[in-house]
C-alpha cells in the first residue's frame, strides 16, 4: 500500500476529513439546549447555500483563467498539503472533495496532469527540485516552510502554477480574512501498553526516531482502560518528549486509540467460523469492530456506510451499505449497541467512578471528544467565539452496550488470539507547544480561545515579529507574525 505524505489536518483515528473548497461555517450554538440534529440541520442548509453560490463563483473564475475544472482539482489536492505520485494523483483529484461539483472524472484529471506538466504549472518533486528550492529559501532569508518541503516523488506546483493557483482563490474567496498555519514544535506524549515487554519494545525503537529528545519508563500502572468498556488487569506507560520544525500539524496534544491492523492476523475464513459459532452475521461483526473508532458514530447512514468499506479495506469482502444498516438494526435490537442517552451516560458515569482503574484516556473514556462549537460574539456583531459544546450535544452517537463490548471481545480473541490487543495503539498528548504564524495578528484571533474550549490549559503565550517566510515553499510572504502558544491538559 503506498503511503502519501500530509503535512496538515491529520486525525488521530485514521480518518480523512472532507475537503472542498468552499468556505466552512464554523459550527453555530444560540441556544445550548438545542439538539445536535438541530445544530447539525441548519450547518447543512448554510452550507448547500454557500456551495452553491461558492460553485457559480468557481466557474466563473476558472473561464476568466483559461483552467478546467479537472486543471483546479487537481490544483486543490496539492493545495491541501498531499505528496501524491502523479500515477495515484488523478483518481485522488476526482473525489467530491476536491471538485464540489463532482463533475469531473479520473480520465479527466489524468488528462489534465499531462497538460498541467507540459504548461509548467505543475511538477514532479526530486531531490534536485528538493535542493534548489531549500537553497532558494535559504538564500531570501525566509523562514518555513511551515509544512516542510516537498516529498520528491510527488506532484507540486511549478512557480507558475502556484500564482495560477493565488489568482483562482483570490477570485474565489476575495475577502477570506488572514489565515494563521500551525507548526507544532514540541510535545510530551504518554503512551500505554498492556505488557512490559511491548512497552520496553515500543522504547528501544522510539529512541532511534529523530525529532525524540528522551524517553522515560516503563512505569507500571496497575489496573487500567483505554475505552471505558475496555478495562486491562496491568499495564504499563512510557513518557515521550519530542521537538520538532516545520513539519506543521493541526494541533497538538489529544487523546488517540487505535489498531495497528497491519499487525493483526487478519483470516477471513477463521472469522467466519468464529461468528457462526456465536450466531453473529458478518454485517453485524462490522459494525460492531466500527466501535473502535470515534469517527462516524454520529449518524446511522455514516455508521453503515464505514462498517462496509472496512469490510473491503481490512478482510477483501464486498459487503453493502444497505446489509450493514440491517446489521445496526439488528446490533440495536439485540441490544449489543445503543444510541447513546442520559442513562447511558449515567450508567457510564458510575461504572468509572466506581473502578479505582487508571483512565489513560479520561475524555475517551467519557465519551467527551475534545472539540468546540461557535457562537456569535454580542459585543461584536458578525464575529463567532469559540465554545465549549453543551453537555446534550453528545447524546444520540451510536455506542457499545456492556453486553455489546464483551461481544465484541470475546470474538475478537476466538479470531486473533489471547494477545489482540497488543496492537492497541494508545496516545495521549498532554503538554505541547505551537507555533501560528500570520501576516497580520488579527489571524491569530480566537486561537486561545479554541483552545480552552476545547478543553486544554494555556502556560504561555507571545507574539514574535519575523521576517520574510513561507506557509509552503510556494506560499511566502514578506514579514509576519509567529503566536507562540504553551498548552497542556487541565
């Protein structure tokens, strides 16, 4: 499997955001007892406005250049931050994500990147290219980039390409406001294992990674969970301390758990045999294993639709969104699933508060994801602040029932073995520091204040004037500001 290179809007779960090139709306909260299908309802028909109006905007910007509409996808992809090699380039470009329209077709945007490389706009990175845009950099003064240069291989913008690319959003967004680009630079990360030999392992190959300054531990913890259905006897911890540059990032710190399935032994057929002994349908399995991720547990159609393409992804079956609906149904029905309420909450709540276990993830665990909403500013008409999401928002998301998670437990060891588990993969950020950089400090608006909706403590903060720098080797400007921020948990 090839692996593409992505220097910004990375999600710990594994799963990609949507992209596109109209504007977000950043999610809106007037009232703090609406529900999140509210909430979620007025987004969507601001945003169907905004796309449409955004998409007569595109198209008229795109005549007045002389590009296509398979020419800015593909314009769109590299502005996004990936390295693709120009063979995986046009199926990516041709994705709803990066057209809004979804007009636009692979063969379309294979053929565009043959133009687009004989008109000079774009460009396949090697290590010559590499070099003589570092000693460009080096010989203007100018600091960045801010998400590293280019991976050689993949495809960039030219010069010309890059200014072509100014222009259509320029036209595009002409009143955008100051956009900041984030470099997260140093990070202290807890990691979790289940055994003292994985953990003394996990030590000995972090200590050959180059951005890592110390490794401490194993400490042993004693009893712990990661999910709050999922409790460990032991288990043991390592302390990571990590500095780094212009190699951007989104934003430090967090909570992460995952499986490495790369490590697992994943045979089908054994599967198979494991659920018919428990009288599980493989639709049923999927949704269930959907429970390891954070993503897309808000909506039923979402829910299905991801538990069929892991099918695909992680065990080679074609399975359909419509079999892995009637799965959910089924997994409610019987109760290993539920939507989640205010007894459900409770139920959790006193399930923690009663177990003396060490939450190496406290907001994974209480089902409380470090996200924020907006609402409108009253002593500022038209500005949006950042705010912590009331407590209801959460309720509705699709969760395992206890019944459900030993379910899924028990099969998964009948299927892999006593030691699965060993490929949790389990994070937590708990001190880092950020660099934003800006034109102009009113990019930098709002930056603390997400933060600490969101949940996470300010240490320090400065703003420091510079020099000539660039976001990408491309995107320079000619002075600005770096906002320095020191955070950590509460």
């Amino acid at each position: 499997m090839r692996s593409w290179s992505r220097r910004q809007h990375d999600c710990p779960c594994g799963w990609r955001p949507r992209f596109d090139a109209t504007q977000l709306t950043p999610l809106l909260l007037t009232d703090p007892i609406r529900s999140r299908d509210e909430i979620r309802a007025e987004q969507q028909h601001v945003r169907a406005e905004a796309r449409a109006a955004q998409e007569r905007t595109r198209t008229e910007a795109l005549t007045e250049l002389g590009l296509t509409a398979a020419d800015a996808a593909l314009f769109t992809v590299i502005y996004y931050g990936f390295t693709i090699p120009p063979s995986d380039l046009p199926g990516v470009a041709r994705r709803e994500d990066y057209n809004p329209s979804g007009a636009v077709t692979e063969a379309e945007c294979r053929s565009a990147l043959t133009d687009c490389l004989v008109r000079g706009w774009l460009q396949v990175i090697d290590e010559p290219a590499r070099r003589r845009i570092a000693s460009e950099l080096r010989r203007g003064g100018v600091l960045g980039p801010v998400y590293g240069l280019p991976d050689a291989g993949g495809v960039d913008f030219t010069d010309s390409g890059a200014g072509l690319w100014r222009r259509l959003t320029e036209r595009c967004w002409p009143a955008k406001g100051f956009s900041n680009y984030t470099d997260v630079v140093h990070e202290k990360t807890a990691r979790y294992f289940r055994t003292e030999m994985a953990a003394v392992a996990a030590i000995e190959e972090i200590r050959g990674a180059d951005d890592v300054v110390a490794v401490t531990g194993p400490t042993a913890l004693g009893p712990w969970r990661a999910q709050w259905w999922r409790r460990f006897p032991e288990g043991y911890r390592i302390d990571i301390e990590e500095r780094r540059q212009w190699q951007g990032g989104s934003s430090g710190g967090g909570e992460t758990c995952y499986f490495d399935r790369s490590a697992q032994r994943a045979d089908p057929n054994r599967l198979q045999h494991v659920l018919d002994r428990h009288n599980v349908t493989l639709a049923e399995w999927l949704l269930l294993q959907s429970m390891e991720s954070g993503c897309f547990r808000d909506s039923a159609a979402n829910l299905a639709r991801d538990a069929a393409e892991s099918g695909n992804r992680y065990l080679g079956v074609t399975i359909s969104d419509e079999q892995c609906r009637e799965g959910l149904e089924a997994c409610l029905r019987y109760g290993w699933l539920r939507a989640t309420d205010q007894r459900a909450t409770a139920e959790v709540h006193t399930l923690l508060d009663a177990d003396p276990a060490h939450l190496a993830l406290p907001r994974t665990a209480e089902n409380r994801p470090q996200e924020c909403c907006y609402t409108f500013d009253p002593t500022r008409p038209g500005k949006l602040i950042p705010k912590p999401f009331p407590a209801t928002y959460w309720l509705g998301k699709i969760d395992f029932s206890p019944a459900g998670a030993t379910l899924y437990r028990t099969i998964s060891a009948e299927w892999l073995g006593l030691d699965w588990e060993d490929a949790l993969r389990v994070s937590r950020g708990y001190q880092w520091e950020e660099h934003c950089y800006c034109v102009a400090e009113e990019g930098f608006e709002g930056v603390t204040e997400e933060h600490v909706a969101k949940g996470s403590r300010v240490l320090a903060r400065r703003v420091v004037p510079i020099g000539p720098w660039c976001a990408r080797w491309w995107d320079r400007f000619p002075t600005g500001l770096r906002f320095e921020l020191e955070l950590g948990e509460p």
